[in-house]
C-alpha cells in the first residue's frame, strides 16, 4: 500500500474524508496531496511525504570491496527538504491559512523516527531523562524556520512504531479545532517551541 493511502485511511479513522486534487488543478501548479472534509465541510488541506530509507551507504558496499568515509546524516537535509516543498505546496491553495495545513510523514527507514522531525523543526536534541539540547538550530531556524510556521499539525506514521502528532504551538491558530479532531487536550500539549 502506498503512503498516500496509508494516510488517508488514518485520517479517515478520525471522521475525515480525504480528496485528491483534479487534473485541471495539478496542471495549474502545485497543489497539497489532499483537501481534507470534515461533516461535508473543507476543513484543512494535507500533504503527505514519504520518508523512505537511506540507500546511500548500501549502494556504496554494493560497488566496493572497501567502505569507509563520513558524512553529514542526510535524515535532517530530508525533512527539511520536504517540509520546504510541502510548504509551497500549501501556499498554492492556502496562502492565507484561512483551514489548517498538515503534513504526514510515512516513515519507512528504521533509522530515522519522530525525534528526528522534532530536531528539524525545534532544532533541540531531546535525551533520555528529559535533558533537552539545542544543537540543531541550524536546521530550525535555516531555510525551513518559515515553513515550519505555516504547518499545523505534523502526523508521523511509522511502519514500525506508534504514530506521534506534533502540533504547532507557534503558530496555534487552529489548534483547538485540531485537537478536538484527533483527540487531544489543547490545555495539555507539551509546549516544545517549534
């Protein structure tokens, strides 16, 4: 099963009725996966990206007899990526965030996970113990520290693990009607300064 429809499966266990855009409007631009309907009613729009394993080190053993070397984890450089072009994805439709924007990470590469989305977009290492870190703010508060502002939810959903919610705790302006829809207390979420 593909990782757009893993994701409007999960957003319809919510009561939520997932469109894909038409022909005529993809051929116009750019456009979000889906218009999300809640009661019949447009309520937000939701892209989906696939955060799919790092090949990089398997294609180099499979062409050497010898491996070595170091580079920077291209996990960060991926998200960011995506959340970049999620973003303009979003403001052709929704420049004005008049419904919330929500992006959906199908994550399939067992060595990256919900922590890793949390470093990108807070730009904190968060240890076990609580102790948190703020070593990653190159990445928050480079190219994607706009982006992040314009994205209200961020649902991770592992093939291997439980699914998180992140919710935008900057930018809150649709965050009762968020939680309401997938459960949550507004009063009670862990403020982690996106």
């Amino acid at each position: 099963m593909d990782s757009e429809q893993i994701v409007k499966d999960f957003l319809s266990a919510y009561g939520l009725k997932s469109e894909k855009f038409g022909k005529e409007e993809l051929r116009k631009g750019k456009t979000p996966d889906y218009r999300v309907y809640k009661d019949d009613r447009l309520f937000s729009y939701c892209e989906v990206k696939n955060a799919q394993q790092d090949t990089w080190l398997d294609n180099k053993l499979d062409k050497a007899e010898l491996v070595g070397g170091l580079r920077k984890d291209p996990v960060f450089n991926r998200l960011s990526a995506h959340i970049h072009k999620a973003r303009k994805q979003f403001d052709a439709v929704n420049a004005d965030e008049k419904l919330p924007n929500i992006l959906s990470f199908y994550n399939e590469d067992k060595q990256s996970g919900f922590l890793d989305l949390m470093a990108v977009t807070t730009g904190n290492f968060f240890a076990e113990g609580g102790a948190v870190f703020p070593i990653y703010k190159n990445v928050s508060e480079g190219r994607v520290k706009k982006d992040i502002e314009k994205i209200h939810l961020f649902i991770w959903l592992d093939s291997h693990k439980p699914h998180r919610f992140l919710f935008n705790t900057i930018n809150s302006k649709f965050q009762s009607e968020l939680c309401s829809i997938f459960g949550f207390d507004p009063e009670s979420l862990e403020l982690i300064h996106l």
